[in-house]
C-alpha cells in the first residue's frame, strides 16, 4: 500500500559530505587575528589579576591554536584503562588505575573558546539537503521472508528513521506492536505481534547508520525489552530540539516540531487507539500515522542540523545522543528497594508531623479550639492547609502576612511560623513518599524504574519522576532504604564541590583556583581571605559564613538570601559578600560579565557549547529592569549548573562502555551523583573504575581545576 500526501517535488540525494569539529568552535569566521600578533614563540600567560578581560576572540583563537598541544599532554597524563573482559565467576583481575593526581601549576591560563572532546566530536551527521514533508510511501510486513527483503532495502541507507507503536507506556508491561524503519525514499511497517523481529538486529544495532527517532529513549528502551535489540548511533529530535530551546519555553514534541518546521498538522490522536491492544486489525489511518511519524523525522533532521551547525551546539548534541542509551539502560535497571524500612520510616514522619501539629497548634490564638467530626472524634477547627485561615491567625499574633508560602514565612522569626514549615516539611515527605511511591515497584521486577528526564532543566540538567528520587535529601533516612540485590553491593560516587570547582574554572580567580590546588578547607581558606586573618584563626561561624556565599553564589544569591541562612541582617550580609568579592576579585568580574553577557548575547554558554536561551524584553518594556535583572541572576549560574550536567552525562556515557565487562550497572543518578549496582566480588574493583571514569569525565570539561569524586561501596545508597 502507499499514500501520497504531497505532491511537492522533493529532491532525496544523499551528499558525502559531513560536518567537521571544526564547525563546533565559536564563531570567528568574521574576525581576522594575526596570529603573529597573539603568539610569541611560548605559550603566553595572564595573570588571574588582570584589571580587564581580554577580548573574547583573543581567547577563542588562543584556544585554537594551543588545542592540539593540550590533547597531546592530556592523552600522555592518563593512565591506561582496565581491559573490559567479562570475568569468570570470582575471578580476581587487576584493578583499574587510580586517577592520574592533579598536577600543580602556576598560574591559571585563561581559555574561552569551546573545549573538545574525542568522544564527542559531533561530526559524524551526515547531510540531507530535504526541504518540506514528502509524499509517504509503505509497506506493511507482516512474515519473515519480507522482513529479510526490507532489511536487504536499507542496509546501505547512511540514515534511517525508527519509530514503535506500542500497548502502553511502560516496557515491562506494554507490548510492542508496531515498529516502523524508514529511509528517505519507503517506510517499512513491521507488525511485531505477528513477525519476529531477529532480523532487525544487524540493521538497528550497526555503528554505521543513523538512526533518527523523537523521544528516542522511549524507542530504545522499548525495543530491547521486548526484542534484546540495542539501538545505536541515535540522533534525537526531541533532545535536538530541546537544546536548540532551551529557555525559551517551547514545545518539543513531534506535533509541535512538525508544525514548527514543515507547517504540517500532526493528528496525535491516534496513538492512543493502540493502547491495550494485544493484536491487530490496522486501518488505514493507524497505517498512515505510523508512516508520517517517521518520515517526517528526515526533513526535520535536516533542517535541525544546520541550526545545530549555526549555533555551535554539535558537540553537546553529539553528547545528548550518546546518553540516550546510558539514560534507557538506567531506567530499565531500576532501583530495588526496602519495604518494611520505608514504612518504619513513614511511621516515625507521621508521629513527628502529630507532634509538631499539637506544638503549632497552642503557639495559634485559636489553635486550642476542637470540633466533633463526622467520622467520629475530634478535629482542630483551624486547617493548617488553608491559606486564609492561616493569614487571620498569624494577624491575631500581630503577624501581617501577604500570603503563606515558604519564602514568606521564612522572613518570620516567630515561633510559629518555623513550626508550621516544620509541620510542612513532615506533610510533604508523607505526600512524596507515602504509599503512591511504593505502588510504583513494579510487579514484573520488584524495583522501582523512575523516568529520568534528561534534559528536564534549561540548564541541561536531569529531572525525574515516577517517583522523583531526586528530591530525596541526602541526609535522609529514605535513601538507606535504597538496597542492592542479594550477593551485590551499590557503589555510590559524587564530584565534591563540583559547583564551586567549576566557578573556579570559569573565573580563573587565582585565590580560588589556587584554594583548590592546595587541597585544603576551602570554606577556611575563604573565610580566612574575607576577614584577614590566618587559616587556623578561623572560627566556626566564620567558615559557615564563608560557606553559605560559596555554595550560594552558583545561584546568584544576594544579601537578602545569605542574611535569612546565617541569621545576620541584610547590611551584614551585604558587608560579608563585599569582603568576600575583595578576597576573589576574579569571581566577582566573571559574575557581573557572565551576567550582562547573558542579556548582549541573549544565552548562557557552558564551556561545552550548551547554552541556555533567554527571552530578552524590549528596553520599552515596563518591567524591563526586574526581568533583566532576572536574566542576569540566571545567567550567571547557567554556565555553572550546565557544565555540571555536561560532566555527568559524559561519566554515564563512560561508564555504559567501562562496565560493560563487569555484572554491574548504574541504578541511579541525582545531579552530581551516581549509583551503581554491582556483584559483591567486583565492588572494590569497580568502585575505583567509576571515580576514575567521573573524574576523566569532569577532567573534560574542567581542565584548570582539579576534580575530586568520592567513591564508596555499601548495602545501601550512602552518602
């Protein structure tokens, strides 16, 4: 069968032709450098005390040119990584060498043009020169000999588009129904509950060709559960789209991209008539959506690469696509959990959340007060929950509050307000992490699998969901409920201060910098330049001020901010931060200019290329200063937080490869942090290869700075 939409001519030749790393360096294709000029015959040094930056081009050009002469020495200073054999069966094996220990240098070099990384040069797109939606040509496959013809078919097509149709949403439980293959030219519609689907296999794992598919993940993680098929080599246009967004507040699902890019309305109805399935009767309409959904992925492909290619954005792209994998591996994994520990937990939230209901309650005018309820015994007549209720009580204590939120009641000191957020704080955990979570294990595994968003943050940064262990505290008791199988262990690895070492990166500040290389206290170290005085003079509360402005200035916290955390008024606050900035003068230059550049360029960049998008108002805009002042706080933590995340999707994409002869896996992921599960006889072992791989990770992205990962193995998800 085949349909024709279009009658448009479209042309579908395929060109040689690639794009380079060369295309992932800032632009300077307009700026003409001597390099005479810039370069004297050794490499040239700034110091970190330079009134003014030098332009930026100067430094983009600098990096270009010393680029090679870097991968050279940083190739030479890392050790030899452990062969990925698969072991026998309590087989001892040479651990992996540890991480090669950060060498002390000088003075800090300034670099400003995008860092490159072998892994992930982003050059391997190729181009198809498409315009518009095509007419839809398919076939519909449904025995094995067609199956074979069609694979014979697009063998050799340097890019093919892949789609499923599924019973549900969830890989253990949903059935693979459909699964669509296309080239350019024909879809192919393979009904999966009639045909096996082996011969897939050499076509949808080869290294060669790419595969295009939105929501990727989903795909991915379908396919290799109902199949054992991995799909490789995989270009996302929902990930492509979403970094060529991000900020900017945009749909990136394929109805919004197909109308966005081809002005083609996408019915997504009719996805939903495939739910519950178990067989099928395809019609012509569930045939006909099946074939749009991925040939319409070719001209969209085509015309996201030369914005890819424009906004220098190949490189962290090339990253996104490799993590697709890492990411759908994760959630099929899952984590295993402890039952009965966690409803022990629950049941000492609820009696601490009564007591502090009981505590709250006689600090209120009318808290006292009862009322017989309709399921028998008695109620408070005042309802914490109730916002209105709440304001009229505090005003009876002389309190006046706009509303009830967080940050408002935090600038009380009262007794009563801290104890209604404690009252709140019990409330939620019981909400987050009552029975709703516990109905997510899964009855096919036992374990939980929550759905990684990977580019859930503007930033770059994962969200989760169902359930959000993200929002776990790490000091909490629910993450010992976080178990290992039987027989294993899980390794738990975090970057220390991984924020604060990457503004030390981006600012160059030589205190900062050098505070780090020395490996001591940095909050000390701080604390002894902001007031002067010798490291061991410091005391307590002077390594906690100095702490609450290190970890605060990543998010660009002021005086109001800092004075609620260290209990001081806000002019104290604010004579604490101006000491701090005259202690790390190079900090403070690089927050106001990454600051204002956010507003000229209209983006935060990581040293990567991912940037973070930002509306800006025009200057007539009534509101123009507040919603400036909003992009620069923004635009000085985008940077920060985003190379963060680029450095942990790098660690997991290291890690799938390195761990691939190991029986072991990665469980979880919480921002800077990673979980692996692993058999008990490799856990040391395996313990030093994952804070070797973060550390090469993060050596990437932060190459002035030394990086630190902490490793540990135990029973339970540590900290």
């Amino acid at each position: 069968m085949e349909l024709k939409e279009r009658s448009q001519k479209v042309t579908w030749g395929l060109e040689p032709a690639s794009l380079t790393s060369d295309d992932n360096i800032d632009n300077i294709d307009s700026i003409e450098i001597d390099e005479t000029e810039l370069l004297p015959a050794s490499p040239p040094t700034f110091s970190p005390g330079d009134a003014e930056f030098l332009a930026d081009e100067v430094y983009i050009e600098l990096n270009r040119l010393h680029q090679t002469r870097l991968q050279a020495a940083r190739a030479a200073a890392r050790p030899p990584v452990a062969p990925k054999a698969a072991p026998p069966v309590q087989a001892s094996r040479p651990a992996p060498p540890p991480p090669p220990a950060p060498v002390a240098k000088a003075a800090p070099r300034r670099s400003r043009g995008l860092v490159q990384v072998e892994e992930f040069k982003g050059d391997q797109f190729p181009i198809l020169p498409i315009t518009g939606m095509p007419p839809i040509h398919y076939e519909l496959i449904t025995d094995e000999e067609h199956l074979k013809q069609a694979v014979e078919a697009l063998k050799d097509e340097p890019v093919l588009s892949v789609d499923t149709e599924t019973s549900g949403l969830d890989p253990y439980e949903a059935k693979l129904l459909l699964v669509q293959v296309a080239s350019p030219q024909m879809c192919y519609i393979i009904d999966a509950v009639r045909v096996p689907l082996d011969a897939l296999k050499p076509l949808l794992e080869n290294e060669k060709s790419l595969k295009l598919l939105q929501n990727a993940k989903f795909d991915y993680e379908m396919i290799k559960q109902n199949t054992g098929i991995t799909l490789n080599n995989l270009y996302d246009t929902m990930l492509a789209e979403r970094l060529l967004t991000a900020g900017l507040g945009m749909e990136v699902n394929l109805a919004a991209i197909t109308k966005r890019y081809l002005g083609e309305v996408m019915d997504k109805s009719v996805r939903k008539t495939f739910y519950g399935q178990s067989s099928l009767n395809l019609t012509p309409e569930q045939l006909a959506y099946a074939a749009k959904d991925v040939i319409a992925l070719f001209p969209i492909y085509a015309m996201q690469l030369e914005k890819l290619k424009k906004e220098k954005l190949l490189t962290v792209a090339d990253l996104e696509f490799k993590c697709v994998q890492a990411v759908g591996d994760l959630e099929l994994n899952g984590c295993k959990l402890d039952v009965v520990k966690w409803r022990k937990i629950l049941e000492g939230v609820a009696e601490k959340r009564d007591a502090v209901r009981t505590e709250l309650m006689e600090l209120l005018p009318s808290g006292g007060a009862r009322q017989s309820s309709m399921f028998g015994g008695d109620e408070y007549l005042i309802n914490l929950n109730s916002g209105p209720q709440i304001i009229a009580e505090f005003g009876r204590l002389g309190i006046t509050l706009e509303d009830t939120s967080e940050a408002t009641l935090s600038k009380h000191n009262h007794p009563a307000a801290k104890k209604l957020l404690e009252y709140r704080g019990h409330e939620k955990t019981l909400g987050s992490f009552g029975e709703g979570l516990l109905s997510l294990i899964s009855k096919k595994t036992g374990r939980i699998h929550p759905d990684f968003i990977q580019y859930g943050a503007d930033t770059g940064r994962f969200s989760c969901s169902n359930p959000n262990v993200q929002q776990i505290p790490a000091t909490s008791d629910f993450r010992a409920c976080f178990i290992a199988e039987p027989g294993y262990k899980l390794v738990t690895c975090d970057y220390s201060q991984a924020e604060l070492r990457i503004l030390a990166e981006l600012s160059l500040d030589e205190g900062f910098v050098n505070a780090f290389r020395s490996g001591g206290d940095l909050h000390i170290l701080a604390a002894s330049q902001m007031f002067g005085i010798k490291p061991e003079e410091v005391t307590k509360t002077q390594r906690s001020q100095a702490k609450a402005i290190n970890f605060g200035l990543a998010y660009g916290m002021g005086p109001q901010g800092l004075a609620l955390r260290i209990d001081k008024t806000v002019e104290e606050a604010r004579e604490l931060i101006n000491a701090y900035f005259k202690a790390f003068s190079g900090v403070a230059k690089w927050l106001e200019k990454a600051g204002r550049d956010s507003v000229k360029l209209g983006y935060s960049p990581t040293p990567l290329g991912r940037k973070r998008y930002y509306h800006i108002p025009d200057s007539s805009d009534p509101d123009y200063r507040r919603k400036v002042s909003e992009i620069e706080r923004r635009g000085k933590n985008a940077p920060i937080q985003g190379a963060n995340a680029d450095m942990t999707k790098m660690a997991l994409v290291f890690l799938r490869e390195k761990l691939s002869g190991y029986d072991a896996r990665v469980v979880n992921t919480v921002h800077d942090e990673i979980v692996v599960e692993v058999r008990e006889d490799q856990a040391e072992e395996v313990c030093k290869l994952v804070e070797h791989e973060m550390i090469r990770a993060a050596m990437e992205v932060v190459r002035e700075v030394p990086m630190v990962a902490d490793a540990k193995v135990g029973d339970y998800w540590s900290k």
